[in-house]
C-alpha cells in the first residue's frame, strides 16, 4: 500500500519522532511504500494566507506552494497521521496543513447551490492516527468527551473513500509515565499499525 504519513513535532529529538520512525520502519518493512512529511522539518507555514482563503471561496483549491502536498495526498492509499495532543486537539502546525491542504477541490466542493460534495479524497481506504496526551484516559474520555478524536475521525473520514477503515491509537499520561511504559507503547503501535495497512 501506498501510504502518506505526516508528522508534527516541534523537536527532531522527541517521542514522537522516535514513533514515526519505528512506525515508518516497520510499514517499509512489511513491504509498504511510505512518503513522509514532517511538517517542522520543512518549515510548513500553517497559516492560511488571504489570497488562498480567497481563492479557495471560488473553488481555487489549495494554493501553488503546496502542490507536493495534494499530489501525495491523492496518490495515497493510507494516512497516517502522527502527532501530540494539544489543548485537547491536534497541534497548529498539522490543523494548519488540514486547512491549507484539504480545501474545495481537493477534498470537497461547494456546489452553486451552496451543498457540499464530500469524499473526494476517495483514493484513502485506510486511515490511521498516532497521538499522545498528557492528561489520563479517563479525563480525555469522561470529562472532555475525547474532542480531538471526534474531530480527526468524525471530521476527516467523511473526505475519504467510503467504508475507509480507521485505526485510533492513543497513549495517555504520557508526562507521567514511565519510560518503560512509553517504550512497549511505541512499539506496540508500530506492530499494530504494519497489521492494519496490510489488513
């Protein structure tokens, strides 16, 4: 499978960078084809600029300097997208490349008549999220109502193929946990993520 993993992490020493590369690591390995963007590797600007928020109101799609973006994102069969919890949601930088990146005509359009088509982004029958959060599972679950996977799965997979099959893993108390425990997290995800692209 071909699949699109885009990353979002301040620091190239983190956790989360030593997740994407045991997860990328392991999909390479199971014979996956896997494009990586890092996002503060590349200096990804997330703010929408008004010339694009403009074209993208006359149906203009993203804008020039993120071609590379679309291109790889209509070429993928998976998504993988690898993150922190922030503020109960996902960072600036990476909700800054879902609004730049999934605009009218590339991941829907707004018809004349003001309906919008969804799934346009119908080449992505697999998609996966990798995410940390500080706070204990029965806060995010039972006092937030878990905010930001509603946004990401409820929000993202109705722009993706029909049936698209989605794979939420999540590690909780990731300040206060030990380094042990971090570490059989890291690499169980992995593991179960090589299985669900191959499934």
């Amino acid at each position: 499978m071909r699949i699109l993993a885009v990353c979002c992490h301040p620091s190239p020493e983190s956790f989360h960078a030593g997740l994407k590369t045991a997860i990328v690591e392991r999909l390479t390995a199971a014979g996956h084809a896997v494009e990586v963007i890092d996002l503060h590797a590349e200096g990804f600007d997330p703010v929408m600029p008004r010339r694009q928020w403009e074209d993208s109101r006359r149906g203009g799609g993203s804008a020039p300097e993120l071609s590379r973006h679309v291109d790889e994102l209509r070429a993928a069969e998976g998504l993988l997208l690898i993150y922190p919890t922030w503020w109960y949601g996902m960072p600036a930088m990476i909700k800054g490349w879902v609004e730049r990146v999934w605009q009218p005509g590339v991941a829907f359009e707004i018809k004349p008549d003001g309906s919008i088509r969804t799934g346009m982004l119908d080449n992505i029958r697999a998609f996966a999220i990798a995410t940390t959060h500080g706070s204990p599972q029965w806060f995010i679950r039972l006092a937030m109502g878990e905010p930001g996977r509603k946004q990401v799965v409820r929000g993202l997979t109705q722009h993706l193929a029909r049936g698209c099959r989605v794979s939420w893993n999540a590690l909780y108390n990731i300040d206060s946990g030990s380094a042990a425990t971090r570490e059989r997290w890291r690499e169980r995800t992995a593991v179960r993520l090589a299985r669900f692209f191959g499934a």
